[in-house]
C-alpha cells in the first residue's frame, strides 16, 4: 500500500474486476439476502422514461456473495444458489406434472395436482365397470335353472346337519338362493366361489363333472377364468 493513492486502488478494482450479478431468479430462503447498490443520477442528463431515474439498482445474493469477481460470471456462492434453485425448480415441475395422493389434503394441493387426480380415477372408474358389466353379462349366460326336487332335497339334508362349520354354513346358505335364482339373476358370493376355483385349479374335468351332474350350482370354467383375471388387476 505504500506509495498509491485511493484513487489508484479504486482505480484499479475498477478496471480489475466488476459487481457480482447474483441470482436472476431467486427463492427467498435464509441463504439469500437482498442487495441495494445507490447510484449517482444527473436529472438534467437522464431520459425521464428511462433507467437512469432510479436512484439504487437492487440484487439478490448468496450470504456467502464474493460481491466482486473478475468477470461478468457468478461467483462460485452464487452460482451455487442458482444451481439449486433450478433443482428445486425442476423438482416442483415433475410434481405438478404428477397426480395427487388420494388422500392428500385438498387445501394444501395445488389445483393442477387434484384436476389428474380426478382425470385417473375417472379412467378407473370406467374401466372397473366396463369389467364388472362383463362379468354379469358371462354369469348370465352361464347361469342355469335348478328343478326344486334338489332344492327341496338339499334344504332337508342341511337342516338336519348338527355340526356345521361357519364356512360350509355361508356355501349351503349360497347353494339356496343359487337354486331359487333365476338363471338370468344368478350371483356369486365372493368367499364361495374361492371353492370352485380350488376345485377347478386341481382338476379341471372333476371339477366339470360335478358342475354337469347339478349337485351344486357352480359357475362354468370360463367364468372362473374371468373372476381370477379381475382379482389380479392391479389397484
């Protein structure tokens, strides 16, 4: 410092360096800060829809800013921030693109989140009834009608059973309502028809003998294959 003036040190930093841009396009957290450079205007030089009327120009920058670097780039603290505001950017986009949680909090979700939230379950929705219409169209054709000698014989041999097991008393109670069925109107509970499809998984023609002798009202083969088929749809 000996023998140099100020003025030749400004001077200098002047010619050697130039004022940080910071961040163009900032997400105010606690890392970035606000910055305010005053400027010296001469009103009688300036254009009055011009730039030069403002008396301060303003910057956002890391805490961490260099505020002088050698060229116009940002410095590395700077360019840091910039970098993970584009992240975090990016990141917010991909999950506006993406449907909301259905259990997600209407307040807090934005609209676009919740309107393909919707749009999906629509889809769904219209997929699982075309399935479900497809079923009861298959169980109607393939439902039969049973004469009520059988139905009168099966009611007999349960009524008089002693021990019944919660699961052969829910089948027999279904073997009932299948025989007064119309053949149009014939519906499977859930919980039985897990029975025929182990009969049918084990052997295919037993299983189609016992369903073409009448003793129990089962569903046909391709009725089962439809009924796994939709138990397997992914969710």
């Amino acid at each position: 410092m000996k023998n140099k003036t100020l003025n030749d040190l400004v001077r200098e930093l002047i010619e050697s360096f130039v004022v940080c841009p910071g961040i163009e396009q900032p997400e105010l957290n606690s890392n970035i800060i606000h910055h305010v450079i005053p400027m010296s205007v001469d009103p009688l030089n300036s254009d009055d829809n011009g730039p030069e009327n403002y008396s301060f120009k303003e910057f956002w920058r890391s805490r961490k800013c260099q505020l002088l670097v050698q060229d116009l780039e940002d410095c590395a603290s700077c360019d840091e921030q910039t970098k993970t505001i584009r992240r975090s950017s990016l990141a917010k986009q991909r999950r506006m693109s993406e449907p909301a949680h259905l259990f997600a909090p209407v307040s807090k979700t934005a609209p676009d989140r919740l309107k393909l939230t919707l749009r999906e379950q629509r889809l769904k929705c219209a997929d699982l009834e075309y399935q479900l219409k497809e079923m009861k169209s298959e169980i109607e054709k393939s439902s039969f009608e049973v004469d009520h000698n059988l139905s009168n014989d099966l009611t007999t041999i349960l009524s008089g059973a002693k021990e019944v097991t919660p699961f052969m008393n829910l089948f027999w109670q279904q073997q009932k309502k299948l025989l007064q069925s119309s053949p149009s109107g014939v519906k499977y509970h859930p919980m039985v028809i897990h029975y025929p499809l182990s009969l049918a998984a084990k052997s295919p023609s037993c299983y189609e003998e016992i369903r073409q002798s009448k003793i129990l009202v089962l569903p046909s083969q391709r009725t089962l294959r439809d009924y796994r088929n939709y138990i397997r749809i992914p969710r």
